[in-house]
C-alpha cells in the first residue's frame, strides 16, 4: 500500500507501521490516525476518473481507503447513500440551501456500517477469521451483518439491558453474543480480555483506527454527488466521537488531494443532556465525563472514547457546538419525515434538529449551505418513533363521523 | 407517451386509453394491464445506452415506464437495490448458483416503494394533490414516504388492529391517518367512499395499474445486474399477488424489446397457513378465499385482490408454487442473516425459505440458477425477529464463567 504511510498517534505524534491489526499508540496509549501520501494518491486517482467508475459503494474510493488495490472487499453494499436537497425543509428552518444525507440505507441501517465494513476488510488482511466487540447499538449489528455476509465469525459483549430487539439482529446475523450480567463497563472488561485470549480481530472504534478511516467515506460522496462544491457547513450528531472525527478526515483528505478547493466548517450537535465533546471544545478545556441523559441512545455517551480527534476536528473546522433537547430530536423526526420522507433514529436526525437550533441562535448565517447527515434508520428505536409521531384520527366505519373528525381537524369537508 | 399504447382489461381484453387516474376497467370491473409499443421502445434504447446511465434508481428504466421521458419523477431513491451472489447460501439449500436480491434496502425499507414512487409520479400527472389508499402495512408506509418527499398529502385508512410501529411511521411521513373500528374489508369500503368523495388519487394496488408497472422495475434491474443473462428461476413471496405480476411483466418487456433471449420461470411461494393463489394456480380452479394463518403478515392475504394477473404469471412461465410453514420462514431468517448478512422480514424471506423447500421437494433441479427477493426489512417485524433468533449467552462479568458457557456451547477455550 504505497498511499499509506503510517499509523500517528494523536497525543504524542510517534509514528507506527500501519499493520492492519494496529490498535492505539503502543508508547503513549493514544490513538491513532492513518497517514497518507496525498500527492502518490493524486497520481493515481482524478476526479475525472472517479466520476466514471460504475462502483456505487464505499469502495469506489478505494484510493483513499487503507486497503490494497485489489483488496478483498467485504460483500455488503454499504455507501452510496443518497444525497437529497431538501427545500421545503430547508425552507423551514430558514436557511438558504440544505441537503440530507440519509445513511439509515445502509444494508443494516446505519453509517456504522462504513467502519464495520472497513473493519472487516482489515481483518481479512490480519489474516484473522473472527472479529470481536462490546457495543449495543449500532457498531455491534453493523458488524454482525456485515462479517456474516463476508464469512466471519463474531463475539459481541452486550450488557443485559440491552434491548431485545437489537439483540435480535445480532443473533439473526449468527454473531455469538454475550449478555453480560453487569454495567457497560463490565462488559468492556470481559470483552477485551476476551480479545486478548484468542487474538480476535479488535472492532472497537476507540482502539482501531481504520475505523474512522470507513467512516470518512461519507465525506467523499458529498462531495462526489455535490460535484465538489462543497457547501459551508456539515452537520453530524457526536457520541463517542468518532463519526465526526471520520467526516472531518475525509474532508481534509478531498482537500489534500486538490479534489476540493475548500473546507466546510463542522456543525457539532449533541443531546443536552449529554454534552461532553462539545463543552470542551467550546470552552477549551479537558473533557469532563457527564450523566447520559437523553432519548437518543446512540449517541448517550458521557465518557467519550474518541474526544481527542473529534475536539480537535470541531476545532480546526473553526466550527459550531450546538445542543438539542429530547423535544427538539423528536421534533425533528416529524420535520425530516413530513418534508423529505427521511425516517431517522433519535440520535441519527439529531443533527439536523441542530442545524434548525443553530439558525435559531443565529449560530450560523440565514444565507449558508448545509449537508445534514441523518446516520440511522427510525425503525431501529420504534418507541421514540411512537412518542414523536402522534395518535391517527379513530373512528367507526361511517362517512359522517369521518366528516365530523375532519371538521375538528381541519380536513376536507 | 408514444411508447404506451393502452390500458387493456387482462378479464374481457377491452383496451382503455391510459389516462393518469385510469382505474379498473369501466365494462366488467377487471384489472387493466399498460400495453407497450415494444418496437418504439426498442429504438429509443439500446442495452449499451442503458448500462452507461447515471441515475441510480428505478427511473433508469423509464423508457419501460407508464411516465413522459421528461417526467417529474418523486424524490426519493427507490430501486438500483444489491443484488448479492449468496455461494455459502446457496450450498446450504444445494443448488447450484443463487442471488439475493434485497429490496429491503428502499426508502421506506420494502419492495413496495417501487410502486409507491410510481403512484406519486402519476399523481402529478393526474394534476392531484392528494393521495389515498386502505392498507396496515408496507403499502402504506412506503406511499407516505414517498408522497411525503415529494410534497403531496396522504390520507391512509387503516383497521384498528394495525401494530402501533407501523402506524407510527405513517404519522412520522405525516400522512392523516383514519383508524377504523372495524374489519379490513370495513376501512376499504370507508377509504373508497372517502377517495370517490374527495377525487383524492386511489394507490389501492388491485385498482391502480401503473403500480405494477413500478414493481416490475425489480426484474429489470436483476436482469441487468446480471448482464442480462437470466437465471433459471425467480422466486418471489405472494400475497395479494401484485409483486409477482410485476416481476413477470418485467421479464416479459425485457424479452419483447430483445433485451433478454429467454424468460425465466417463476417460483411463487405462500405460506402454508395461506395459499389461495398457489392453490388456484396449482389445481387450475377459481380461486376461493383461504384463513390467514402465518406469522408473514404482509403475505397473509386470504382474499387477495389481483388473482388473475399472478396466476397467469404463474402458469405462462411454466412457474413452480410451493408453501412453506412459520418455522421454514423463522429459518430462512436465520439463514439469509447468517451466511449473506441480510435480514428481512418475515413475508420478504418466504421466497428465500420456498426455494429451498422446492429443492427439497424435488420442484427444481439441483444444478438450477436462482434469483430470490427479499421484499421487506427485518427491522419492520422486531417481534418477530426476536422469535426467530435465539438467546444470547447470560453470564456475569467473569472469564471463568466465559470458558464455562463456551464448553457448553462448543465455543473457544
């Protein structure tokens, strides 16, 4: 892999051998980042050719990615998700241009589907036939699905409350899961003991770096279905950190390699009951774990695991930290569902509730572009969806108690 | 249009003009069929223009569409869905060669936004602002998805036992939603009283024609996926019989404009609690209606509203009809989740859990080609889901009763 040059820890800046089963910085403990060789990937790639590959998939930027050329690429078709301009929406919030990017298309419905995809194409590089990881939510059925497909085997540590019905998908996808009688953390621990013991392919996206490295794919095609003109801001809802962190890397790569001629500025949205990444970078000052305390789960992170690379992602964009209420989020769920037929989890629209609360604020310009990403699918939090949406009009089966429901309504008559 | 010749009654053969709001035929209340100028269409594409389009969705395809070339096609990216070669599947079952097509990955996570994009488009043209149908499940999901996005209103009648989670995504895509205190056949009679009443556009797929139209956009993308060299089979699950009709007029365009030399046969699997269709096809005798006994909700059509178009499907592809039991389908679940990383639902796996049933059964050879659709998400059926998959492994946070578990359960030590 000649466009790689090596793994950078980002605390203390010594560089390791990119190996694909690289976890943090074996001096320091921080994590990594993957370094590239942006003017070997120009000579390689054009924005001409780019645009002409038939291969609508994350992998069509494989020039960009920490895979060999002719990699073996997992079998799932993840990325390629559409790109819709959304003017009634954007119309109201009151903001000049806006575009949803809805990832909740993905094969298991979510944008972690790009790092599961990423991670399994490591570990078949690392030679190694079962991937492990201690996740609830999204990252945990993402690489279930996506190893199933690819013909791994998988262990995910679960704490007991976690819900049912993700834990469904997971035993659908045959992954082995383990409910561990304890707290998150507790399940962590076992977790990467568990790893350690039998040498598993390490999912977790705090430790491995090429996580974020699929993640940043969604930066690539924005820009690709924008025709690289790039709008003024990106929005993206932050938990753990490491998805806005992947946006941002994505976007400094397109601007390396001279495929874009500027950088959006990063519109950081979190729950304001859980706010940790966005207090420190918006005060500058170190991170403080919080309480969890918002209905948008995937993104209910009070000890952060990836604050470094997102704090400094929110930062070298010169971007925005905004903080949404639970009503806010559900608000935003009608809106992104009645103007552009986008369904989204809590957590996956709560970055365009944070566009709507940063025009309130006058936290950005009326007259902005802004690309919203929308990272799950609402079917995966049902019961938020019941809450948000509201209670249909229940009558017998007669025209005039339509009629007298629709007078008090405000139907047809 | 001067590639759509008429609307033709498939009862009593009287051909209609293919206005917008064409509905059933005006002389014997039959379904109508969109007749094509197959030698116009020939000289408008070619095989090679085709697979050198952009657009991917199913309007690559409109040539073949009931829509003007200049169309203002909906919003939302319906269609273009995966179509995965499933080798490890396909051993499992013991046929030769099988694809997954997975129609799960659409807008609003079915098959049924084929249709539902299509009924919006004819809207516009029909100069409608509003749209209605009667129905609890994907039909209805998928049109207030679709009209949504494309800024239209939707009225949606449904009977009260519809489960909340599919109510609530109506109400999120912002349709009015009537629950009827009353049976199915209650809440059709109420919507088609309402639709007459208010001249709302009717997306009630046993009236509507173009909807098939929409879902046959499913075939043509399977035939070019695979360059256009056809499987020996098509398997589809059947309920009210539309999904299948669409594939079969799918084929047969293809075939009459010269794009394919021979037409696969199709493989059409019900439930064994409900099989009204297979059994008409089977036993060629009129079909009687049947009990609605199946966990696959979206199949469980006992009186199912477009018999005819599906049972000549059936018979002029010299097709195969087999019943497969609630346990078949919980394992086609599991299997498709397993070895190829997709999870459908109930009703969307009952195609992949007949073709292993007709290997069984002997119904098709060994050495065969199969194309399976998966026609919905699992997500859309969690209960469902949960019954399918298992347990997990419970154990509290200790390594020793880690390896204890995994001895029992034939796991690493």
């Amino acid at each position: 892999m000649k466009h790689v040059i090596s793994a950078v820890c980002v605390r203390c800046g010594a560089e390791h051998e990119a190996v694909p089963n690289v976890t943090t910085c074996p001096k320091c403990g921080g994590i990594l980042d993957i370094k590239y060789d942006y003017s070997y990937i120009k000579k390689q790639l054009t924005k001409e050719q780019l645009t002409q590959r038939k291969e609508y998939s994350m992998w069509r930027y494989r020039e960009f990615l920490p895979v060999a050329e002719e990699g073996n690429y997992p079998k799932l078709r993840v990325g390629w998700s559409p790109l819709y301009k959304a003017d009634r929406l954007a119309e109201k919030i009151g903001i000049k241009t806006l575009y949803i990017k809805d990832d909740g298309i993905n094969p298991t419905a979510s944008m972690k589907d790009r790092a599961s995809a990423m991670a399994v194409a490591k570990a078949y590089e690392a030679g190694a036939d079962t991937i492990a990881c201690s996740s609830t939510g999204n990252a945990a059925s993402s690489l279930a699905g996506n190893a199933a497909a690819a013909g791994y085997k998988t262990f995910i540590f679960v704490p007991e409350r976690a819900p049912k019905g993700k834990v469904s998908q997971l035993m659908i996808f045959g992954a082995t899961v383990i409910s561990v009688q304890g707290t998150y953390e507790d399940t962590f621990r076992l977790s990467a003991e568990a790893i350690d013991r039998w040498g598993w392919y390490n999912r977790n996206a705090a430790i491995n770096p090429y996580l974020m490295e699929g993640k940043k794919t969604v930066s690539l095609e924005i820009a690709e279905q924008l025709d690289f003109q790039m709008p003024d801001y990106v929005a993206i809802s932050v938990g753990d950190g490491c998805s806005i962190a992947g946006v941002w890397k994505g976007l400094k790569d397109l601007y390396e390699a001279g495929f874009i001629d500027r950088l959006p500025k990063l519109i950081s949205v979190q729950a304001s009951g859980c706010y940790p990444i966005n207090r420190a970078a918006r005060t500058n000052t170190p991170l403080e774990p919080m309480e969890e305390n918002t209905i948008a789960d995937s993104i209910a992170v009070g000890v952060p695991r990836n604050p470094d690379k997102a704090i400094s992602a929110i930062l070298e964009s010169n971007g925005v930290t905004v903080e949404v209420s639970d009503e806010e989020i559900l608000a935003a769920m009608r809106l992104l569902g009645r103007t552009c037929g986008v369904f989204g989890e809590p957590a996956g629209v709560t970055g365009t509730a944070g566009v709507k609360k940063a025009v309130e604020l006058g936290l950005i310009p009326k007259d902005s572009s802004v690309v919203s990403i929308v990272t799950g699918n609402g079917l995966k939090d049902v019961n938020n969806a019941i809450k948000a949406a509201g209670e249909p009009i229940h009558i017998p089966p007669q025209m005039d108690l339509l009629l007298e429901a629709f007078a008090k309504s405000g139907g047809p008559q």
